[in-house]
C-alpha cells in the first residue's frame, strides 16, 4: 500500500470537481437557447392576439401587405423583448428542462424581474393651485 492511498490521510477533491464537462456545458447551452426561443415564441403569439381586433383599414393602413408582414413585426418584437430580460418565462422552463435531464443549476434561481414602475422615475407632481398663484403674483411684479 502506498503512502499517497492511506486511509489515515484526508481526502482531497479533484480540481475539476464541481465543474462541468465539455457535453454537458454544451447541454446547458442548448437548454438555455431553448428557453429563450420558448419564451420568444410565446410572446410572439401574445402580441399577435393583441392586434387580431385592429382594424386596418383607416387611411394609414398597410392593407394586404401588413397583413402578410405582420408575424414579422410579432418576431421581431418579441425578440427584443426576450433581448431585454422578457418577461420572466425563460428561467423556470430552463431549470424544469435542466431538471428533466438530471442536471442541477449552477446558479440559483434569479428572483422574480425587477417591475418596470421601479425602474423609471415618477413623473413629477404638479403645483398646487394655491403655490401657482403664488408664482403667478411673483412674474406679475417683476415684470412690471
């Protein structure tokens, strides 16, 4: 028996354990695009059931061939969507596929996206009538 196998020695991990191989990165790569493009083609499909009741025939209509391109348009849009964090859908279809494969995340769960509300500022409060007037008297002298 040799010194380096000796049960009295701790144990020592692997420097690539906890790291995944070759196939497998490819497999979450792939996993991950699939979400995306699942996400993607639910929004597309949302945005087109948001237009089914416009009308189209008022004086700046595209007529026939706005018809014809609107799925485009559904695509592209739903594409930038997904581009900018979509709507949240993308992350638990790929940890259910992940999990349907037998692989653990290597990252936890993001929490839920940030709403847009927190993200742009208030718009700012008006004046009350009585600060106006205020204002008003205040123009009115200096400029006279």
């Amino acid at each position: 028996m040799s010194a380096l196998s000796s049960p009295g020695l701790p144990q020592t991990q692997s420097l690539t354990s906890g790291i995944p191989s070759v196939p497998e990165t490819a497999t979450r790569k792939k996993i991950a695009d699939t979400a995306k493009t699942f996400e993607q083609t639910f929004l597309a499909q949302m945005i087109g059931s948001m237009f089914q009741g416009v009308n189209d025939n008022s004086a700046f209509g595209g007529g026939e061939g706005e018809k014809a391109f609107r799925s485009f348009l559904n695509d592209a849009m739903a594409k930038q969507m997904v581009a900018h964090g979509g709507i949240g859908l993308a992350r638990p279809v790929e940890q259910e596929m992940l999990r349907l494969q037998g692989l653990s995340p290597l990252t936890p769960p993001t929490s839920t996206p940030t709403p847009i509300s927190s993200t742009v500022p208030p718009m700012p409060s008006a004046p009350s009538p009585a600060s106006a007037r205020q204002g008003t008297a205040a123009y009115a002298r200096r400029a006279s």
